[in-house]
C-alpha cells in the first residue's frame, strides 16, 4: 500500500525575517495587466498590515509572487498571504483569467540569517532582470526595486527598511545581483523544502528555540536499535 507523504509543518519565527514564493496553479499567467498587478498591490497592502506582515522587499510576475517580510506574530504571515491570495482568487474569476483554482495549495518560505537578508532582497528586486523582462531593476513597475532607488513613493513596504546609509546606490549595488547565482539556488531550494537558511549556529539556535529538528535529515530508515 502507498504511503501518503507526510506534509512538513511551515517554519515561522516571529521577529525574523522570510523568504517567500508562491506559484500559480500549473505556471498559468495570473498577472496580466496594469489592472491585476494594481489590485493584487492593493489586496497585499491592506492584508499586510491588518495581520501584521512587515514588508521589505517584493517582485510580483504573471505567474508567482516572491516576498520578503518579517511576521508580528506566528500567524501573521500565512494569514497576510492567506487574506491576499483569496481575495485576489476572487477577483481572478470574476475578470475571467481562470474558472478555478488561482494559486497552488501552499505558499513556501524560509526564515533567513542576518548574513543572508540583503542577499534575498537584492535577488527578489532584480529578478525580472534575469528573467529578461527588463535591462534595469528599477524599471520593473512591479516590485520594490524602484522605491528603494528612490524614484516613487509605496505604501506596501514597511517604513523602517531599509536602514539610511547602509546601501549608498541602490541601483549599483542591485546591478551586482548576478554575482550571486549560486546563492539563488540555495536560497530557492530552502525556500521549497522549508528549511531555515543560514550557518549552523543560526540554524542550532532556531532549534532550541522551536524545539524542533530544523535541518534536512538524512532519508531512509532509521538504524535499529
């Protein structure tokens, strides 16, 4: 008989900060227009702050989302998530863009080490550079590559980040996302499986924290005793 896969529970530390992504169903484009992305902005906005998700960087593409944000509490950012998908699911199929199912089952996140917060934010607003869709970040209308360039004001980011003075040119300093290709990977992998992404004491000290097993665990059956 099949064995179901067991479902591994979401890491979520109040305080620190998260990588998150969240794909459509079946790679479908869900973000279509100046329409789609102004509201999908609009419902993130207002579910951010009622559930308490502070947000510091974000890219939204046709297909998927990807965030960066720290939770007030354990809850507030799968219900800031949660609150924003299904409102947007609804707008989804009253505009037409899908009949059913918007977005898959699970968002996936990873709670980042200080050493690795710039990294994912610099990865997060220069995607659509990657992805061809642009030659500079901070042309991409769509993330928050532009207001940390200080060309427009947004109200979905958080107040407090960044920091003054730590990046002097943010436009240089998202132009060098490219060195960093490797770390994307890692970062993508921790993100999916749900594993914290950090060094090991970082990592040592959330599982005393949680009281849970935070690594990947080797596969196969366990050693008889």
């Amino acid at each position: 008989m099949m064995q179901s896969m067991v479902r591994r529970a979401r890491t979520i530390i109040t305080g620190f900060v998260h990588h998150i992504a969240h794909y459509s169903m079946d790679g479908r484009d869900v973000l279509t227009n100046t329409d789609d992305f102004k509201t999908y902005l609009e419902y993130l906005e207002k579910f951010s702050k009622k559930n308490g998700l502070s947000l510091w960087a974000y890219c939204l593409l046709p297909d998927h989302i990807r965030l960066v944000a720290v939770p007030r509490d354990v809850g507030a950012l799968a219900a800031a998530v949660r609150d924003t998908h299904a409102a947007y699911a609804g707008y989804a199929n009253w505009r037409g863009l899908t009949s059913g199912r918007v977005w898959k089952n699970r968002f996936s996140s990873c709670v980042l080490d200080d050493m690795f917060v710039w990294s994912a934010v610099r990865l997060v607003e220069s995607l659509p550079v990657r992805l061809g869709l642009v030659k500079k970040a901070e042309k991409y209308r769509w993330s928050s590559a532009a207001p940390h360039c200080g060309l427009r004001q947004d109200a979905v980011l958080t107040a407090s980040f960044p920091p003054p003075g730590v990046i002097e040119n943010w436009p240089e300093w998202l132009a060098g996302a490219e060195s960093e290709s490797a770390l994307e990977k890692r970062l993508l992998l921790n993100t999916r499986t749900g594993h914290p992404f950090g060094g090991t004491a970082f990592i040592e000290e959330l599982e005393k924290q949680t009281g849970r097993i935070l690594r990947p665990q080797k596969r196969g059956p366990k050693p008889r005793a």
